[in-house]
C-alpha cells in the first residue's frame, strides 16, 4: 500500500508584496488535496528565492523564470501536476500556452489573457491540448452561490425576467496608482491588465456570475464607461444594460472609485415566481423573496439545501466560511479532475468549475463593453 | 383670545377602495395643524358620501363632484384652506387649475399632472395665482433622507461622483390588472395615468429623490423600457444610466416586476471622500461610509443629527417613525407655510418642501425617459 | 342622517416639554375615531392653557386640574367620553379613580399605579364601575407583535420551551436627572414613579410583551437589580431569571446605562419545533426560524399573515409603520369597544387591548422583581 | 542553505465521522507552518488507518492508539513537534499528560480536560514541563475579536459596567442522541463529555470569550442550568448572572434546545461611553455604538484598525474570513512560539493565544455553575 501523494503545485508569479499568491497557496492546500512544491514567483531571481523560503519549498524550485521552471519541473519523476497562475494578466497567455505545451495542466487567476483575440488563442491550444484548464472566478466557489445556481436551475423561480448584479470597490478613489503601490500600479496599465479597467479586474467576475447563477447568456449590452480619476489610463467606473438569451433584461454596474465600499458584489435575479439575492460581504446567506410567501433565508450547511451547496460545505451551520475557502472549493474541483484524468479517465471536468469558456467569454465581455461604449449604444454578443 | 383654528383641508379621490386617500387624512392630520373637512371623494355620490361618513365629516360636505365642492366651500365662511389632490393622475390638472382659479392652495398627489406640457401649464397657473402648490414626494420627508441631503449640502463626501437609485417592486409581476384590482388597474391605464407606467409611478420618486438628496441635477439619461407582463399597456422595468449637472453620473433602476420585492427603494450617493446610503424599508438609519475610517449609521432623532434631520423628529432615538409621518412632515411644512401666508406674509414655502418645479421636473423626466428608449441612446435634459 | 361623531378625548398631563402628550394625541387621533377635546396638562394654569393653545383647544377646556375638569366636563353636552392619563406615575391611580367615579372611561399610559397595592384598588373600581379601562403598552400594537402572538398561538412552534426578552437604553448612563431633565427626573424619582426603576420604566414592558405574545404567564422569577449610576435613588439595571406557568424558562434584561443602545427592545420565544424574534428598532419584520427548514421574515402588510396581524395594517407591504401606529392601535380597539359600548352593547374589549389586568400584573412584576432581589433568589408570582 | 521545514503534527482524534478534526488540520496547515504527519484517529486499527488516507499520511504513521503514537514517534528524527488533541473531553488530560512527559507540546480542543480537578493537575504538568500549551477557544482567532478586545485595552468605552454574552443552539432540540448521532452521543454522556452539558460545550466558549474580550475576571455567578429534553443526562440550557472583578455585572446564557437557531455567539460589552457587540455570525464586523455619536461599524482587514486586529488579517476588507482562519490564528501564532522556542529561546507565548490558565478558568466555570444552580443562589470564583 502507498502514500497517495498529493498534486504538485507550480506557481507562476505571487511573489513579495502579491496578495493574490498566498491566498492561491492556502486555497490550493487548503482540502490536502495539492501541495505547492515550486513557483517562478519573481522576474527578480532572489525575490523568486525569497518567496520560495516563505513558502517553505526546496530552494533548487524556486525559479526566476516561468519557462525555466516549466522545462526544469517536466524533467522530474516529481515535477508539478499542474501550474497555477497568478502574475499579472499580459502573462497569462504565455505562461498557459508554455505549461500546456509541456504537458502541464493550468489553473489561471482570472482574465484567462490579455485581450479576447488571445482567450481565442488559448482556447485552441487548451483544445489541442486535451488538459484540463481551471479559471479561478472565486465567487462560483461559494456554497451559496451554487445554492443560488441550482434554485435558478430547478425554475422554482419561473422564468427569469430580470437580473441585477453589481461589483462596487472604493480603494481606487485617488490617484493610488500615482504612489507607487503595486496592485493599483499594474490594475491600471493597459501593458499590464489588458483593455478595461474596473471593467475588466471586477466586471468580468460580475458577468461571470450572472450567467453563473442564472444559467443565462448575455447577447446584447449598452455600456458606459468612465475614467473618473483624472490621469488614470483606464476605467474605473461602469453601467450597463443587459440582454439575456431568454428575453430577460437588467444591469450590470462596477466601479472602483465607489468610495466607502470595500467590496460589494451582489447579485439578484428575478423571476416570475420570485427571486433571490446573494452578496459577497454576508456569503453565508442567500436570501429567496416570492410573490406570495415569507422572505426566506437560505444558510449555509443546513440539510435543506441543494446537493450542490451542501457538496462545498466544510462546517456545520452558522460556522461561517469565507474567501480562502470559495477558492479552495475550485480547486478542490480541480484536483479531483485532474486525479480522474491522470488515473486514466478523460479529462470531464464539472460544470461548476470555470474553464476556458468561461476565460473566453469574459474577455468577450470586456471588448463589448469597451465598444459599446465607443458607440453609446447596443452591441450584440 | 380666539382659538387657533386647524387648517380645513378638502380632498378630492380617495374614496372607497383607494390606498392613497386615508393616507392624505391621517398625514394632514397628524401633527394636529389640518383637519379634513370636505371632499369630493369619487364621482358616485353615494360612494362619495359613505367616504365622508367614513372620515366623519358633515354629510353635507361630503360631494359628488370636485368643481362642485371648489364651488361651494369657496362660499362658506369655513371652507376649506386648501385642497389635497389624491385622484388618478390624469385629474391632478383640471383639479389644481380648479383650486387655483377659486384661490385655494393645493396640495397634490404625485404627479404634479399626466404629461410634462401639462405640468408646465399647471407651473404657469400656480405661478399666475400666487398660491402655494406643494407636492408629495413622500420619501422627502423622511428625517434620515433630511439628513442625507444635508450631508451633501455640507461637502463632507467631497465632489459627488457617482449616484445610484433604484426603486424596486414585484406586485405588478402577473396581470393584475386584468382582475379588476382598482390601484392596478388606473396605474396600467394610459388615459388614467398618463404616458409612464413604472417610470411614472415609481421612477419619478426615485428621480426625485436622487435630485432631492444630492443636491445635483440630471442633464443626460438613456434610457430602456420594457413591458414584461404581456398585454399590459405601459412600462413596467426600467433602467437608466443618468449624467449629473456637476459631471457626475450613475444610474437609476425601477421596476414593478421584480418578484419578491416589497417597495425597495434605496439611494446611494458617492462622493469623493466617502458615500451615503438610504433604504425606505430601514428609513430611520442613513448609512455613512468613509474612505478611511469606520462605516457609520446614522439614527434618526439623535442629537448628532444635522438641524434638517432633527427638526422632523417626533419621537425619541429608537422609537421607529415611518411612511404616515414622512407623509405628515410634508403637510406639517405645508400647514405651516399656508399660515404664514394666510396671516399677510409672502408665499415662500420651505426648500425642503417638493413644490411646482418639482412636478415639472417629475414629468420631464418620464418624457425624457420615453425618449431616451425611443432613440435607444441618450436624451438631454 | 346624523354625522357620526368622533369620541371626545380630555387628557391628563402631557404639557410642555412633555414627549408622551402629543404621543398620545397623534396616535389616539391617527385613525380618525377620536379627538382631543380638553386637558389638564399641567398643574400650572398658563401651561395648561398654553398647551391647550398648541392643540388648538378651545381654551376654556384647557384646565389646570384633573378634578375640575372631570367636574366640567361631566356637566357638558360635548363632554369628554373618556381620560387619556399620561401624567407620572404617582398620578395614575387618583386620576383613574375619578374618572371612573364620574362614569368617564380611562386609557392610562403604563404602569397602571404607582404600586401593586395601588393597582389592585384600581382593578376592584375598574371592576365596580363597568367601564373600559385601557393601558397603552405600546408595543402590543405592532403588527408584527400580533404575527408573533398568533404564531404562538397556533402552536406551530411547537410547546414553547424558553423565553428571552431584553430592553435595553442607555439614555440614563450619566446621572442625567442632576441636570434637571424633566424626563430623568421624574423617572428616577421614587415620588413619582414608585418603587421601579428601569423594572419600572421599560422592564414591564418588557414583562408584558412576553406574556403578551407567548401566551404564557410568568410564575417565578429571579431577579438581580443594580443602581450603577452613583446617587441615582432607583434601579437602573436589571437581569432577571423566569420561569412559565407551562414549565418553560428563560431571561429578562432590562437597562437604563447600556451606553449606545438607543431603545433596543427584543424578544425571542422557543418552542420544540422552531423560535421567532421580535426587535421594535426593525418593527416591520419578524423573524421565524425552523429546526428543518429555511429561516423566514414576515413581513407587515403582506397577504400570508394571520387575520390578527393583517387587521392592523394601514400602509402596504414595504411601507414601514411605527411607534406612533403601534399605540394608535390601541387608541382604535379602545374606540371601538367604547362606541359599542356607548351604543348600549356590554363592555368586552378586545384581548389584544392590554386593560387593568395587565396594569395589575405589570405592578406584580415591579414588586416581585424588587423582593426576589432582596432575598437573592426565587420568587413566585 | 536548507529548506526551512514546517512544524510536524500529530493528531489524536479525528477519525472518520468527526467534525472537528478536518477543521484542525486545515487550520493548523493553512498558514503553510505546519503539516500533519501522523495521528492517532481512531480507536480502531481500520479507522486510524483510513483516516490517515485520507489525510495523505504515510500508512505507517496512522497508529491505534496515541500511547503508541507518542512513543513512535519521539522515536523519529522527524517525529511530531506537537500533539493535536481533538478525542472526546475525557481523553484531553491522559493525552496531553503523555505528551508532556515525552517532551512534546500540546495544542488542545477546549476544555482542557474533563473536570477542574483534572485541569488543575495538567496546569501543574505544563508547568513542570516547561513546553507550550495552547487552547483552541476558537473565537479568540476572529481578527474583530481582537479588535473589540484591543477597543477595550484602551479604555475608551470608559469604565466596563456591563456585559453580556450568549451562545444559542437548536441542533439538540430533540433526543438526537438516542438516534446514534456521534456528536450528540458524546457531548451528551457524562463519561466523556464531564460534568457539563451546555454549559461545557458551549458556555465555556462564551465565558472564555466575555474575559477575553473585556479584559475582567468573572468573581461571582449566579447560574440556573435546565436539562429540556427528556432523558437527556446533561443540562442543554443556562441562563446565569454574573460579576466583574471591577463591579460590572452581566449575563451569560447558553443553549442547546434554542430550535432555529444555528450557532448564536454574541457579546456586548457596555462601557460609560459606549459600548461594543459582536456576533459569530457576522464575524467581520463589530458593532460599536456610542452615547453621542453615530454607531460604528468597524470592518475587517481596514486600516483604521488597531494592531492587533490588523496582525491576522489576511484578505482585504470586504473578502470575508470565517470559522477555519479563526482557528488557523491560534495555530499560526502557536507555530510562531513553538518555533521561537525551539531556536533556543524561552517559552513565551502571546497573551491572544489562549493557553492552560484559559482551560482552567474554564472547568473553573463549569464546576461553579453546577454548584451555583444546586444552591439556586451565587457562588464565588
């Protein structure tokens, strides 16, 4: 009988001062599942070193360069499973195209790329490729949001008529990327984040959660763009109209200079028979509204839940779970995919993971609000 | 010494049936400066008169018809002061220019009438008259929604940037209309409430309050409409993006088909330094949120309250007030302001008192609205 | 045809700088049913008249003393049907007391008398005089109060197993009355308001509401009373052990010095199956949670409430009802079982009016409350 | 330069079936300074052996029985640094006893052992030992828990008057355990949960966490504990009065027949000028109300926090924490002494990290409140 050992984690970028690193590492571990073993976690080689120390890893794994990493790692009987990927957005192509090349499965902070031409092209590769392709939209990792997902699904709801969803931050009310610190200094490149702003960093999680919970798809939008902040090179602020594939209408707003807001995602879809309403800040509650009944209040854990919500519960009711754990539910789902696949199976991934599909349409969403707005008015997707 | 006679009100609506016509009664009452002493309750008389048994008044002044009632209380030695407008939208003009013309001031549901060029008509009688016209957008006499205007008014928030309002309900969600329910069946009717179904009915609060609170004007809206429920012959969902006087934008959302709502009205306004929130369904707090320091909650009759706020206070901190005194406020500022003219002074009713501008501007809106989703694009102000 | 006149209203105290006077006339007014007719608001004659004036009574009805103007009203035509009593505590019972020898109907602000003693002489003279005999615990208004009462009652909850009711103020954290606050002085004054103090003052409310909604009475207690406030002459503190006449138990916590609590007011109720939560600062909503099932909020106004709870609604759903609704309740069971009466039908209030045997079992609950902490242990009732 | 290995944990307890042990190793490997490396799970050689698959152990380190375990792996060069106890209360004390004596330190599920007695003779082995002991009082890890408790150090609630903590359940509303439902079974058998039903579950979290948090000592109580569920064996409700050591007073209620409810923690603490509460519930946020001022809500991960809170956040604001990085706080900062001191230096943990004087403090409450309810009276600490 042996060990059965753990998925090999490789990490691309999350080096010093990252925050969205060692919430990968901990999301990654978290269920014991996957255990981070190297990372090019730096252009700067010591930084690269450094991170690897403060990740306890074998100093020889801890790489200056993706690439290096990802020939070195292919060599061994104990190189990465799979590579996950956390630098900024220009990087993402390349890293995935690299990784799938050599063989390596990819699990990518989202945007799936820079630009939709090339979610296109990852598309194709990760097709070529037959590996499996994990996008982190954190949101669909809550218990409650697969709540929400699956009472859409049942059509206890009716049919739906009308979604709202809205992702409003404050942290960049200022010039914050004029100081020098890192996350506003690379959220604001267009060299760095691609073409939207807010629209692209919090929009596409917004978007993707919409059609995540209702089971819709977005065909028409009318966006409006600002750039509030004098001197900023992209959005920060956006409205728009929806259209969905089923004739329901509704709204989608981001901003990043709402200023007092920390991070108010919320979602509510409507339909004939009632609705429900779920937001980020009290993640362990969705609330349900009919027409002619008490408000009910879903919680997390409880046995009256869907299969789907009770499946990602980790502690018993009222024992609030959080971020670290929506994330860890992803890639849990992951992991589980990847040992069907390497044990021989094909490469099935579950429908509540977000794959490249999902890359590809939020990069789709990105440039149509970009040219809805370059025309202030619909655009078909 | 001579007793202080209350103010003698006659209404016209408000009869068996209505919603609306108690409400009037209770809020001209409540602070003990009006009375109810006549009304032209419904164009029955029988229904008429078993109104005005109802709200005990003297049989004899209970009428059958509101030209009638103008005529004959502008006879009496005690007629009424004034008269309070509570029929479908499409009577508020012939009413009020019927008040105006035998020198009684009006008090007037919202709208101020069915269309915007009968709204400036209107503003040109009340202006030829002389005669306070006040105008009941109800959530202006909130205490909380006093203090979030004052708030702006004071720079706190820094340069408002962002607005979002939205008003939301689900009890228009099947063709209710369509079983003979009295306040669904006028607010469906175009030749009874004019040109604007939800945009009308409930958008025009929103508008109104979002104007009211910021202190800023709409130049700019796009606008999209939609009717959800088959057969029916006005809008019932809107959204809209808006563009602020001062450079500001945002949006505003109202429905009459979002399932499980009750009568969601909430505001938000975002300012440079931090931002404000308002619920109707929570009206004795007023949330403030700050870059930099804690989330506050303003509670309504507290002594840290601004001026505005404290002076529409009837109970203690704690003690919830509701929509029936937020109602009364209005006429309180009303009462108060016909006294002062009935004792010789200038007509010059309070700021905070909606007045003819406002139900021009109200109307202008729906107008624009209708426009703006004509043209599927943006419409100036 | 004869108009129907509203019920004649003379009240006892409530003069200038009173908070709960001009309480009691806008809820005793709201519903249309009663008008204040005459006072003696205060022992001063000018106040008197001087409040009078702000009612807009005719002056020679406004009266320096309760006994003269029982005696004139007594003689007049129009003379007042019924006292409403909202002078301190010391005054209740001798005001009940000639109102009720004078064939007046009473509707007294709590506590009933000024001692238990006081409250059982009250109860024999109600008793002797047949007439209607109210007391405004106002939170026995509240819709959602009614809800929480039915629901107990139809056992849904299951046998109630534990109790939980607190009040919590923190206005009285200074020694407030050193200050000459007419509110704190005459609340902290064992002249005036008799042996309680918070147990007094807001603890039987707290008592009644929980008797009120769970039908259960209370048959034990321990209670455990502090004066935190150095020099203060009555109790400002209190938490307290119950134990109901069905074998449930539980807790009641009552406070004057919680600093930062404005009127916080809750109640919670066990059964075997499921609970519900009342809160009067959120006093539209109540709360019912399952062992098995979804939580829910009942909202007010809405159409799946109990007959009980629906019969107290003026306002639709969303349209939040407060303080003063929830005692203009009481003014309206308390006109219409006066009318029926004055229309020669036998004297039966309704049970949801709290009449003398909750004014008595209120003052039971002061006394009971002062001897278990005394003795530092159990009582019985 | 070598790879800076992680802290090696063992576990007792756990195996399959139990809560708490997943949630353990979670916590303890979060922060990527620890890792699981061996157990005694299970009782049973088959379980043991499972649960150590499970958790991706070598099979050679999932031993039977911790006596064997202990010895094994003192044995190793790689042996355990710690000993995670998470059996049944009446295995706390032999466990954590032989893992003293073998020279290992011990983090321990609360209590510390299955009666005062007990823990009395632990305290006096980690004395003896000289190695670290930590208590895992889980709530002591919420980043807001430090925050009410630093808010508190500083004193600008004023003097402490008043406090009050709870901790509602309904899950043993009925006789689960005669179903065979593990939890039920030994946290309701005197043989291995102790003396204490509720009160020892779950009233030990609350009054651990009123101390924590205020900064005073409990000096008196006044308890009265029920057993609702017939033929249960332990109490399953309390409700107790207590006192400060600054002379406050205060509430303490626990419960575990509170039906609808799910896992209810929540504190008040009541200073002269204010106060603050927190809920488990809604672990992100502290409430914190002023005499003067709006109410505060302070929000994780914000700047404006004090240090201590700052120091365990590790999302930013808005991007909520729950139940496993509370535990992975108290873990992190056992690691962080538990390496201090194995680089040679004294053995001093952090005052935030709960420890042997917290375990006995805590049977110390239990044995009282049993004594306090036999006497039906207050008892002293």
């Amino acid at each position: 009988m042996t060990e059965p050992h753990k998925l090999r984690m490789g990490m691309v970028g999350g080096g010093p001062g990252a925050f969205i690193g060692p919430v990968h590492r901990i999301a990654a571990e978290l269920d014991g599942k996957i255990e981070l073993v190297a990372g090019a976690f730096s252009q700067s080689p010591e930084r690269s070193r450094e991170a690897g120390m403060r990740f306890r890893l074998d100093p020889a794994r801890a790489y200056a360069d993706y690439r290096q990493m990802i020939e070195a790692e292919s060599k061994r009987a104990d190189g990465v499973d799979f590579v996950a990927i956390v630098a900024p957005n220009h990087m993402h192509l390349p890293v995935a195209l690299a990784a799938l090349e050599s063989g390596i499965a990819v699990m990518s902070d989202k945007p799936a790329a820079a630009s939709y031409e090339e979610a296109l092209e990852l598309q194709a590769a990760v097709a070529k490729s037959g590996l499996l392709y994990g996008l982190t939209h954190t949101y669909a990792g809550y218990a409650m949001v697969r709540e929400a997902r699956a009472l859409c699904a049942t059509g206890k709801l009716g049919t739906i008529r009308k979604v709202a969803v809205e992702y409003m931050q404050g942290w960049l009310s200022g010039p914050l990327e004029s100081t020098g610190h890192k996350q506003a200094v690379w959220r604001t490149d267009p060299a760095l984040s691609g073409a939207g702003g807010a629209i692209g960093d919090i929009g596409t999680h917004a978007f993707h959660l919409i059609e995540y919970i209702s089971g819709l798809k977005v065909t028409a939008m009318n966006a409006t763009l600002r750039t509030v902040v004098p001197g900023r090179r992209l959005d920060d602020d956006c409205n728009a109209f929806l259209r969905m594939n089923n004739g329901a209408e509704g709204s989608l707003a981001c901003s990043q200079i709402a200023a007092g807001e920390m991070n108010e995602l919320r979602v509510r879809v409507y339909g004939e028979k009632g609705s429900l309403e779920w937001r980020h800040q009290d993640p362990n509650r969705l609330i349900v509204r009919w027409l002619d009944g008490p408000e009910q209040i879903h919680h997390a854990s409880m046995s009256y839940l869907s299969a789907e919500a009770r499946a990602v519960a980790r502690t018993p009711a009222g024992h609030p779970e959080g971020y670290l754990e929506a994330f860890a539910v992803l890639y849990r789902e992951f992991a589980d995919a990847l040992l069907t696949w390497k044990q021989g199976r094909a490469n099935s991934p579950p429908a509540t993971l977000p794959g490249i599909e999902a890359g590809v349409r939020g990069m789709r969403f990105i440039e149509r609000a970009i040219e809805s707005h370059r025309i202030a008015g619909w655009v078909e997707f």
